[in-house]
C-alpha cells in the first residue's frame, strides 16, 4: 500500500466509518445530558455542584477526567516525535511523569485540606488578595485553551475542507454549549467516553504499525539516529527548560480543580498516580506512532502526518472510530481548560458578593471561548510556540513563589509574592525580545524568570526581615 503524505479525509472514510463516528459522538452527546440530568437533580449544591460537582468526585471519574484533560494538543506531541522522535517522549513525558508524582506526594493533601474553589483563591488563602488577583491572571493565561482551539481546527480543516479559522470556531461554540449547560458535572461525563475512546484509537494505530511494518528494527532502518537520542538534535539546555515547564503542573489550575473536586485526598492521590500509567502507556502510542508517519510518509506535513498516516493504516469502520478518538481527545481538553479559565473570570476577579454568581459563570464561558479562538488564530496555528510562551510564563513567574509558601508557610508576605512574580514576568519579558549571542544565546527566558523570582523573594524577604527587626528595637 503507497501512503500519501496529505489527504482528503472524506474520501478515505466509508459509510462504516461514519457511522462508528457519529455513534460515538451520539454516546457522548448522552453522557453530557446524563451530566445534565444529574447536575440538576443536585439543587441543594447549587453554586458549588456548578462548578466542582459538590466535592464528590470518585475514583474512577478522577482518573479518566484527569487523563482526558491532559491531552488534548495531540497534533503538538505527534508533530514533535514527527520531527524529533523519542525526545518528544522525554519532553513531553517523562518530565511530566516525575512531576505528577510529586504533586500526587507533597501537595495534594496540602491541596485538598484548604477547601479552596479555584488555584488563585488558595494562593490568596497562603499570601493574600493582592496575590490572589495576579495568580489569577497568570492561571488564566495559562488555560485559556489556544492550543487545543487550534487542534480542533486542524481537525476540522482536514476532515471537512474548511479554513483554520471556521474549524476553531465551530469546535469551540459546540463546547461551550454543552459546558454553559451542564457545568463541570457535565464536562466529568462527557470526559468519561472520551478518556476509553481516545485510549483505543491511539493504541489502535500503534498495533497496526507494528503488525504491517514490524517494531523497532523497522524505525532504525527509516529513520535518522537523531530520532533516537533523547535530545533530538538539540541542546542539553533546551532539554532541561521543558523539565522546568513540566514543573508547572504544580501551578497548573486542572490539577488543583480535580483535586478540589476528589471527595477525599486518598482519591486524589491514587488518582494521579494511576492516571499517570495511563498516560506512559499514551505517549508510548504517539511517540511510536509520529515515528512511523515519518518514516513511512518523511514529506507529509509534521503538523498533520499522524492523522494522514493513521486514516491511511487503519480498515473500514476504525477510521471513523480513530477520528471519533482524536475528536474526544481534543474536546475533552477544551471544555475543562475553557471551563475552569472561565472560573478564574466569574470568580477570582470579582467582588466577593458577586462570587456565587452561575449567570456570570455562564457569560465568562462563552468570553473565554472567544479569547481562545481569537488568540489561536493570531499564533497562525503554532501548536509548539504556544506552549513555549506560556509554559515559560506560568512555570518562571508562579512556581518558585507557591513552593517556597508550601515549604514555609506564613513566610512570605502579600506584597513580596506580588513583587517576585511581576519582576519575573518583566524579566521573561526583557529576554524574550532581546538579542543575546554566544553563551547567553543558551539561556532560556524561563531560566530567567525562575532565577529572576528567586532573587526578588530572597531580597524582599531580606528587607521585611531587617524592617520588621527595627521596630521591634524602637
């Protein structure tokens, strides 16, 4: 069989195919209204139901929320191992899976204990308001979801034809709808199909690869051995600043809503850990699977060579199934990463009386999607930039502060928290849009933005130490 290296979809896909594909969005169109159902008939919750499904969450939707949330750029980590092979695994994995531990370890019952709504309310609990309000906006940033907008609209483009842009707005408007509806409980159902599917589909393609092309020899064969050096290509030091954004899960706002949501810190905890098995055994699958795309079809696109490749290695009836599985990989990130953006808006930038408030809740659903889709298109569909810039942003500026306030509780103050984070932003700033050669070249802004929040914490702290110690001299 000759694969090509772009591809119509709609004239790879059979009556089969699309009716395995609209079979499966039937079924998760039904969990959401089941989410419906069931969020209405919890009345008594109210605003807290809304928004964390009453602090109820069990075992089982923990950890296929949680899975399904986290990999909606799936377009991003397949055009990575296209290009560069298992570095993609070590970037966007491994790292990934050394942090998740230990925020399953050292922080979720510290988590969980405050009670908290949202990630700036419990920066605001450990610092203050005017911490709380700056959190905010950087945790906004951080999950506005531009990257998966902009997977949903490489999805849209290559299945129906249509522009980038028309494909971002379509995919995020019919989220937004079922989230403005059902809340969060809506979002935790409809996640529940989608985690099994978008499992499936990628261990699917991998299973297929290996049977009509062999395994590894294969891969050894086709490709270069950059593919198999961990660094592929790159320098140590750009290795190391993906490990430094792998960090931000320890300020990332899914992680914290879940929590918030568990229904005991032991669910969390186990939750994480067994999402995180679930997730190595994902990335071996598109690790693996952008390989094979650029070893069997080297010219395709890198940005839509494991969906060109996939359609093209799977029979009848699992096309529609494998694009059924891309969508709900995408949809399912979306919804949470829209949904909680929007609590930041209704609730961490509002006067405390309008707090409560589910129309504003609502409206902020539909201005975050908004944002996104406007954001998306101004990165012209730069999956891989988008999480550079704001990866650096969030892990540079937010996450030496929140540590040292979980290692030394009560010892930084509102006012030194505020000033490292902002430096640190003005510093990351400054880096970015300046010109640096020779060893300087090497540094990453988000080096300078960790180093950078250290410093202002230390002094800060120096100089509230030395103030305090002379009042209480006088």
């Amino acid at each position: 069989m000759k694969f090509t290296p772009s591809i119509n979809l709609l004239n790879y896909l059979s009556y089969v195919d699309y009716l395995v594909f609209f079979a499966i969005l039937a079924l998760t169109f039904l969990a959401v209204i089941y989410g419906v159902v069931a969020s209405r008939k919890s009345e008594k919750n109210g605003f807290l139901d809304y928004m964390l499904m009453g602090r109820a969450l069990t075992l089982p939707m923990f950890i296929a929320t949680l899975v399904a949330t986290w990999y909606g750029g799936i377009f991003g980590v397949t055009e990575m191992s296209f290009k560069y092979g298992i570095y993609n695994f070590v970037t966007q994995g491994f790292f990934w899976y050394l942090t998740y531990i230990i925020f399953a370890l050292y922080l979720v019952k510290k988590v969980k204990a405050s009670e908290a709504v949202t990630l700036p309310e419990l920066i605001g609990t450990n610092f203050g308001p005017r911490s709380q309000k700056i959190a905010a906006v950087f945790n906004f940033f951080n999950v506005v979801p531009i990257v998966y907008v902009i997977s949903i609209g490489l999805l849209c483009k290559a299945a129906f034809g249509c522009s980038l842009a028309v494909g971002t707005v379509l995919g995020t408007g019919f989220v937004c709808l079922y989230s403005l509806i059902g809340g969060f409980r809506a979002v935790v159902f409809s996640d529940l199909v989608q985690f099994f599917v978008m499992c499936s589909s990628v261990l699917l393609v991998l299973i297929f690869s290996f049977f009509d092309f062999g395994g590894v020899g294969f891969l050894q064969e086709r490709l270069e051995p950059r593919y198999f050096d961990i660094t592929g290509g790159h320098s140590v030091s750009t290795l190391l600043v993906w490990g430094l954004i792998a960090l931000s899960t320890l300020v990332d706002p899914n992680f914290y809503q879940r929590c918030f949501a568990a229904k005991d810190d032991k669910t969390a905890k186990f939750g994480i850990f067994a999402a995180t098995g679930v997730w190595f055994v994902f990335d071996i699958c598109t690790t693996l699977g952008g390989m094979y795309a650029a070893a069997v079809i080297p010219e395709a696109k890198a940005n839509e060579a494991y969906l060109a490749y996939a359609i093209q290695i799977l029979p009848a009836g699992l096309k529609g199934f494998f694009l059924a599985g891309i969508l709900a990989t995408v949809l399912s990130t979306i919804d949470s990463y829209n949904f909680i953006a929007a609590n930041t808006l209704s609730y961490d930038f509002v006067p405390k009386k309008f707090k409560h408030n589910l129309l504003l809740q609502k409206i902020s659903i539909l201005f975050t999607g908004l944002i996104a889709v406007t954001m998306a298109l101004c990165f012209e569909g730069s999956i891989k930039s988008v999480w550079k810039t704001l990866g650096s942003y969030s892990a540079g500026c937010l996450l030496f502060p929140v540590m040292v306030g979980y290692a030394f509780p009560g010892k930084i103050s509102d006012r030194v928290f505020s000033c490292a984070v902002l430096v640190a932003a003005a510093g990351i700033t400054y880096w970015r849009f300046s010109t640096h050669t020779g060893f300087w070249a090497e540094v990453d802004d988000l080096y300078i933005g960790v180093v950078t929040s250290a410093l202002v914490l230390a002094l800060g702290n120096f100089i509230e130490g030395n103030g305090h110690s002379k009042s209480l001299s006088r």
